[in-house]
C-alpha cells in the first residue's frame, strides 16, 4: 500500500487558498457577525504543516453558538410562521416556486466552491462530489415538478354528498432540520427543501463534518426566501437542538443521522403529539448471494454496494450472505475486485478509496476487526488492514460469525464481513431479527428461488434489490425504512406529502354558497381557494 498523504500532488485548482473564516450565521433575514468563540474545521486529508509534519488540514472556523443564539433563531422561525398567518405560510405554491427556482440558479453558481469544499471536508473522490452537487440541483428541479402536478390535480373541486371542498396540502410549521455529514449537501437539502417549498419555515444546523460547503450558499438563503423562512446556525448539535425542542414550538424534527440522537432529542419535546419525525437513521442492509446466481454481476454490485464512498453510506452492503456452495469462488472473486480499488487523495484519478471524515473512526474499524479475528475471522484480502493517519483500507472479513461486534454493529467504514449459510433461513431470520429494516439485495438468476424470498422480506424491509446493490435513487422512488432505520417517507412526491398535511374548505352546497365559491375561484381572492 503507497503512502496516502503526500503535499506535492494536489493540482492547483483544487488548492484551498486560504482558510475559510465563516464569522456570520443566518437569523431572520441577517448574516450576523460572530466575533466570539469559534471552533476550527480540519480536513481528514493531512498535509505538512509550517513545521515540516503531516498533520490535518486546517479549513477554517466557524461560530460556536449558544443556547442564546439557538432560541434567537428559534423565534425568527416562530415569527414568520405566524401561526399559519405569516408571508411565507401562505403564498401561492407558484410565489414559493419561483423563491426556490431563483435559490437553485444561485446555488449554481457555486458549484466550483462547493465541490472543492466536499472533497476537503469529508474526503469525497471529485467525481463523487460532483454527482452530489449536479443531483441536488436536479432534485431541487424535480421537487418543483412534482409539487406543480400535486397542485394541479388539488386545484379541481370536489362534490359529494351534497359537499363542495377543495382540498391542498398545507404546512406543518416550524421544522428543526438536522443533517449527516456523509451528504451533507445532496440529503441536507432533501429535507431542507420540500420542507421550505410547502410553507414551513426551518431552522438547521449542519452536521459536524462537511459545513464551510455551506458558506458560499448563506448569501443564496438570505436573498431568496423572506426573512425568518430559513435559519442557519453553527454549533453543538446538544447545546443548540436541546433548548429548541425543550421549547415545544417545533412542529417537526427532520434528522438523518442515527437512533440514539433521534430518540434523545425527541424526549426533549413536551408535546409529543405535536411533533413529527422525519428520520433516515442506520442499517444494516444485507447482500443475500444464492448459489445459481451470476456470480460475476453479484460481485461487481457487492464491490460497489459496500465500499462506494468508504462504505460511508445508510444505503450501503453492510454485511454479505453467500451460499456455502460459492462462497469460495465468491471469496475469491470478491477479493481480486477489491484489490483492483485505487485508493488515495479525491483529485486522484480514478480515486475509489479516500481518508475518512471522522477522526475516530479508524480507530473503531480497527477495534472491528482485532475483535473479528480474535473470534475467528480471517482478513483475505492483501491490502486489507492498513491503516494511515486518517486512511483505513478496504478490509474483508471471513469467516464472520454472530459472536462478532461486526456482525451486529453498523461499520460506516471499508471493512466488509463475509460469512456462508447453508439454508437460507440463516440470512432470513437475521434480516427479521435486526434492529434495521432499510433494504436488502438479492442475487439469484431464478425467479422460483426469488418469489419466495420477495415475498418475505417486503414485509422486513422497503426496498429489495435484485441483482443489485441497494441504494436511494432514483430520488423518484420512495425512500423509507422500517424498525430503527426510518420514520416517514422521503424522496421527490413523498417529502412534498412528509412536509405538509392534507386540508380542506368545505361548503354545504347551497346557491349561496355555490356563488361564494364560484366568487372566490375566479377572483384569486384567496391562495388557498384557487384554480
């Protein structure tokens, strides 16, 4: 394995000039200056300091806010909701269009400055943080689609039982968003946006890692939606989200992240019937590889469902069921893949393998496997094992066994656990006994084997792969996951109905009430009311 770190490749557009100072927070409408504590923001990606060492890389700072700051925000979104009554609650859906239409061309503009920072920041390979930039913009447009159809089919006037009612979807109120740091672009704004376009007016906070992306965007947020709609604060996710949810004032908590924040910071909320949840939370998605499947396509989805983007993914291959009768020939497919893998810095060509955001999560993986192969597990790939600085590579497991931390635990990482089954009521009874309940894939060429296995795990899981890996997109498709994995629906059309609630007028069908209708269609007197 070649040394990662090196400080004479980065080519020189992709060089942080100077470090970001990020002295401003977004509250009703203003960037506020910060000039009290800051907490500095490194990269994974270490680089010689002044004194000739190798050590992380200095990005910038941030504002470190308090509880005071948290509540301020707080307000301002409180403020401009109104109780239903405020500009932004209730616009026409084609005012709130065009404010985030108009965010999207902006956002546009910093695609260069936003990509470079997700490379820096969480170590994303170029390719990778492009995709994410070119997906979110793609998702902002399609949000807009969709929302445009579900208003033109709610604009008809329905009759029944001598009833006349429109019905649209409304608001929710104050949203709480909190994002990951593995997306913290592309699944921030799949919460952040459907929330804003349907009426709420949100308050979020960055996740730890992958947060000076977002300067470049506060200026987009404050020219494009009225002030209050949008709060951006800095911070401990404790100090800030404890005393807002303590509040009771916010209507729902969007988070991905994982089960034991969400469980926490729920408890926090004093009306708990007043709350929604909003939650992508962990898995431990399953790869079930059945003896007459095509061994070589199941390989190569394997490769890529669990170790895209250092296997840092909720979506990803988290542990790997290969039949007794192939687990060899697999093993040894599976392995020469792995080895083929180019790991390195995100400007690297062709870069597959990079150094991980997280500073103590070299540590863990390496806790992983000493623990895995004091029980028995094998590593079989050559390069696996290895570990730099930040670095960890690839590193497959076999034969894993229930006794094993990484058979239960969720990895986030490149290490991938292998272990055999004879009967396939092994893999079944883990799926069905996991605290998760995202996705699986299934790999087999027979749709007799497939039926049955279909047939049950759709009642485990939300989504079965077959003869793929799992994952999110199309961001058309639904997005959900069962047990500690998920609660609500995201993805375009279902975050729109996530975000907002079904409502109606209603008018007993009587001539004058007809006429009041009729009145009211016509003169676009009411944004509710309208054709």
């Amino acid at each position: 394995m070649k040394n990662i770190f090196t400080n004479n490749n980065i080519p020189e557009s992709y060089k942080i000039k100077k470090p970001y100072n990020q002295d401003t927070f977004l509250v009703n409408g203003e960037l506020r200056e910060w000039k009290r504590n800051t907490s500095n923001v490194f990269s994974p990606i270490y680089t010689e300091n002044s004194e000739g060492k190798l050590a992380p890389t200095f990005l910038g700072n941030i504002p470190d806010l308090g509880e005071t700051e948290a509540l301020e925000a707080l307000d301002s979104a409180v403020n401009a909701y109104d109780k239903g009554r405020g500009e932004w609650a209730t616009l026409k859906i084609e005012e709130r269009i065009a404010c985030v239409s108009n965010f999207s061309k902006m956002m546009l503009e910093t695609r260069d400055e936003v990509v470079k920072l997700l490379m820096w920041e969480i170590g994303k390979p170029y390719a990778e943080s492009c995709n994410e930039f070119d997906r979110t913009i793609e998702y902002i447009d399609d949000t807009i689609l969709a929302l445009k159809a579900m208003d033109l089919k709610a604009s008809e006037v329905k009759e029944h039982s001598g009833i006349l009612a429109q019905v649209r979807r409304a608001p929710l109120g104050v949203v709480l968003c909190l994002s990951p740091y593995n997306y913290p672009l592309n699944e921030t704004f799949c919460l952040l946006i459907p929330a804003l376009i349907m009426g709420n007016t949100t308050i979020f906070k960055p996740a730890k890692h992958g947060i000076l992306l977002l300067s470049p965007l506060l200026k987009a947020f404050q020219k494009c939606f009225p002030k209050g709609v949008v709060n951006i604060i800095y911070g401990s996710g404790r100090t800030l989200a404890t005393p807002i949810l303590k509040s009771g004032k916010v209507d729902v908590l969007a988070l991905i992240g994982n089960s034991k924040s969400a469980n926490i910071l729920q408890e926090y909320h004093p009306k708990k019937n007043r709350l929604r949840l909003v939650l992508g939370l962990e898995a431990k998605n399953s790869g079930i590889i059945l003896p007459d499947c095509d061994l070589d396509l199941a390989v190569k989805e394997c490769v890529l469902g669990s170790l895209a983007f250092n296997g840092q993914r909720c979506t990803a291959l988290k542990i790997l069921f290969v039949h007794e009768d192939i687990v060899e020939e697999f093993n040894k497919k599976f392995v020469a893949e792995v080895e083929k893998l180019n790991c390195g810095l995100p400007w690297d060509e062709n870069v597959n393998i990079t150094p991980l955001p997280e500073p103590n999560k070299p540590n863990y993986i390496q806790e992983l496997i000493v623990d895995a192969q004091a029980k028995g597990a094998t590593v079989i790939n050559p390069s696996g094992n290895y570990f730099e600085k930040s670095f960890a590579s690839p590193t497959i497991l076999y034969p894993v066994n229930n006794s094993m931390k990484v058979y239960h635990e969720e990895q986030f990482g490149p290490v991938v656990p292998i272990l055999s089954f004879k009967e396939i009521t092994e893999p079944l009874e883990y799926v069905s006994e996991s605290n998760y309940g995202q996705q699986v894939s299934l790999f087999s060429k027979n749709s007799d084997s497939l039926a049955p296995l279909i047939d049950s795990l759709v009642n485990q899981v939300c989504r079965v792969n077959i003869n793929t890996k799992c994952q999110r997109g199309p961001d058309v498709l639904p997005f959900v996951g069962r047990k500690d994995s998920a609660v609500s629906t995201l993805s375009v059309h279902d975050a729109l109905r996530t975000f907002s609630i079904r409502t109606m007028v209603a008018f007993r069908s009587t001539d004058v009430n007809t006429q009041i209708l009729d009145d009211l269609l016509k003169s676009e007197k009411s944004n509710f009311i309208n054709r």
